[in-house]
C-alpha cells in the first residue's frame, strides 16, 4: 500500500427550507492505494494527530465530530481509500500516514505530497422548484451520487464530458442525497463541489413523515426543502387532511397495511404527477409483505429478504413503548442479522442529529412518533431517556423520532 496526502477545497450547498446554505472549507485528503483487500482491513487512519476511525460495513468514516462517506473506488488497477481532514492543510514536513488494522497491527506509510491543481465549471439549479442541476464544464467532471439507502451509503459514478449537462435531482425515497463534481483526472486533491438534498452523514433519516394527522420533521439540524414524505396508513388510513402536505412533497412512500391498500391507491390517483410508490407492512411473513410487524423474540424466517419493525409508527408516550424499546435494542445489539433487515437500525447506527447529545446518542426508532395530548408524559419519558447531562426542552418540536439515548437501555437491561 502507499499513501498521498492533497489540498482540497470543499464547496457544500445545502438546499433547506430556508434557502440554500453554503460553505466552503479547505483541508487535506489522505488517500491510501492498495488491494482492496488491504484496504478493508484499515479500522485507523493518523496523519498530523487527526485520526479518522472506519466502519467498512456503513462505508462511513468516523470523525471527532461529524461523519463521512469512506467508499472505495477504483484508479486503473488499484483501489482507493480516501479520507477528508477537516480544519488541517497538509504540511509538506509531515509525510507519515499511520494505520491500525483489524488484527492489531501498527504501521506507518511515508506519503507523497500531490499539488493543487486548478479547475473551473458552473454547477446551478435550473430555477425555483425545479429540481434539475445544470452544468457547464470546459474539462471532464466526475459526478458522484451520494446515497443512503437503510443503513449503508452508497455511490455511484459517472463521466460527464465537456458541455452542458441537466442533471435531474432523483433521490428515489433515500435517507441521504448528495450530488457531487469533481475534475476527473484529479483523485486526490483540487476541488469537490456538493449539492446535498437530503439527509446528513450520520444522521438517521432526512425524511418527513404524515402520521396521525400530523407533519412529523426530519431529525436533522436543518429541514430539506426537497420532500421526501413517509405517510403512514397503517395506524389510520390516508385522509382528505393530507392533501395540502401531498401538493408540496416531491415524492411520497406509502407505508400501508395490506387491508388499506385499495384506499391508498384510490387517494394517490389525484396526484398522478407525484412520484410515489406503497410499501406494504403487516404482520407474518407474506410474500406480499415488504415490512414484518415483529415482536422483539420472534424467530425470523432465514430466508426473508424484507426489512422487519418492532416498533413502526409506535408512540413513545405509551407506558409500554419504554419496554418494548429496551427489548428491541437487547435483540438487535445479540442478533446481527436481525440488525441488517430491522429498520431500528437505522436510528441505533445514527450518531447526529439536530440535538448534540453526543456520541453515545441515538435517535428514535421506525418513525415512531409522541402524542401532543400526552406532553406532561412525552417530556417525562425524554429525561428518562437523557443522559445526566442532557437538557431536554419541555417545547420540543414535533420530530419524526424523538431522541433517546441507547446507552440507558443498555444499562438496564444489564440489571436486569
């Protein structure tokens, strides 16, 4: 393996509910080349003290504060691990790059300094509403589709040549959506301008949510103006109350019980230029079933290939909500191929969200949601679930899960 060390220059533009958020941040990519293989054995990587932790299974990396895609790429016959050191510029003087592997071992890797290269090209929106990206380029881009779908992120690229390009903003029902540009004879280093839409690294879902006549928002720091909507018809079926909510989402993702289904589909044909799709969650293990409703001991069959739920759409002000989350976590922290299909997973293997509560916080369960008619009991659970530190607002707003920490759980299921 061999490492290389580049300036890079990051240009973020978030799309919020507020208007586009910009920022630009300077910092060094450390990229380690080798056999695939190799790479997926680094749990580590140190350069000039800042030291970014692997999760190979997410394809996340894990910084002090925030989280990043770590994905591997292919340059001719090697592959590619890249890291991004936010806040430091690399130092020609320091050209050691440690690694801590799987099985223990320590080793550093003297580094090369690769020089800034200089680059432009245009990346704007077509216009207001209209989600198409246009670009203009005088040289090849590399476009990179950042995606979250469950638990894992994902990306996918693309040559775009020299010209003029309209690229349609697609996110097709994901957790996290990012378009990236990039001069493509340049891996390591000059400049990477991000449009993101959806979601953040990290967090758990940048999605809506429509659930008992409510708007639920995203656990995000700030609201997308990009709409992905989760309605739930499994607890009530798709009334005319959200009609207003169906004519400013993007696209929708049904979530309805088998009984339910002809409703659902009767009230989506008003809307025939919504792009949306039903996802069906019920009880058992139906062939039509995308979603099991599961208890926390069932036996789940070998060969389901659906995702599972203990706690779909379940209110945390319920008495019963606060065991039956300590049985779901117990069951997902000893039975990993339950945490690949569950979608509890995505909230347990959330690190962020729009509260700092640290990095042993998770953050709610399934889009489960809290009664309003309940306040005096949702604000009691909250700092049930709190660290000893946390401050927990009595005027929380309404969240698509509301924060818990899995830490207390842990506990006491170890007393128990």
């Amino acid at each position: 393996m061999r490492a290389v060390i580049a300036p890079h220059l990051t240009d973020l533009t978030r799309y919020t509910g507020n208007g586009p958020d910009r920022h630009r941040s300077e910092e060094a990519t450390v990229s380690i080349i080798g056999r695939l293989e190799d790479l997926r054995q680094i749990e580590e990587i140190d350069y000039a003290d800042y030291h970014v932790c692997l999760d190979h299974a997410q394809q996340r990396a894990r910084h002090r504060h925030h989280h990043d895609p770590a994905i591997p790429f292919k340059l001719g016959n090697e592959d590619v691990l890249q890291v991004f050191l936010y806040g430091l510029k690399p130092d020609p003087e320091v050209l050691e790059v440690g690694l801590r592997m799987k099985d223990g071992r320590h080793f550093a890797l003297k580094g090369e300094i690769h020089p800034q290269q200089e680059v432009k090209f245009l990346s704007r929106m077509s216009g207001v509403d209209d989600w198409t990206m246009v670009v203009e380029t005088a040289t090849p881009l590399d476009l990179i589709i950042q995606s979250k779908v469950g638990t894992q992120e994902k990306e996918t690229q693309r040559l775009l040549p020299p010209g003029r390009h309209e690229l349609e903003v697609h996110p097709w029902f994901c957790e996290r959506y990012a378009l990236c540009l990039s001069p493509a004879d340049d891996p390591f280093g000059s400049l990477e301008v991000k449009h993101s839409f959806i979601g953040e690294v990290g967090a758990s879902s940048g999605r809506f949510l429509w659930s008992k006549n409510k708007l639920w928002l995203p656990p995000t720091r700030t609201l997308p103006s990009y709409i992905s909507l989760i309605v739930d018809c499994i607890t009530m079926t798709m009334n005319d109350a959200i009609a207003e909510v169906l004519r400013t989402a993007d696209e929708v993702d049904v979530i309805s019980s088998l009984a339910n289904v002809a409703q659902v589909q009767s009230a989506l044909s008003g809307f025939p230029s919504l792009r949306s799709r039903i996802t069906i969650a019920e009880e058992g293990f139906d062939e039509r079933v995308d979603i099991a409703l599961v208890e926390p001991a069932d036996d789940i069959p070998s060969d389901w290939t659906g995702k599972t739920s203990c706690l779909l759409f379940n209110d945390q002000a319920n008495p019963m909500f606060r065991s039956r989350l300590k049985d779901t976590l117990f069951r997902l922290e000893h039975d990993r191929k339950l945490s690949e299909k569950a979608l509890e997973s995505l909230w347990t293997t959330a690190e962020e969200n729009h509260q700092p509560e640290g990095r042993t916080a998770a953050y709610g369960i399934a889009w489960s949601t809290s009664s309003q008619t309940e306040q005096k009991g949702k604000v009691s659970l909250l700092r049930t679930m709190a660290m000893e530190t946390d401050e927990v607002k009595a005027d929380i707003r309404r969240y698509a899960a509301q924060p818990f920490n899995a830490d207390v759980y842990k506990r006491f299921s170890e007393k128990d």
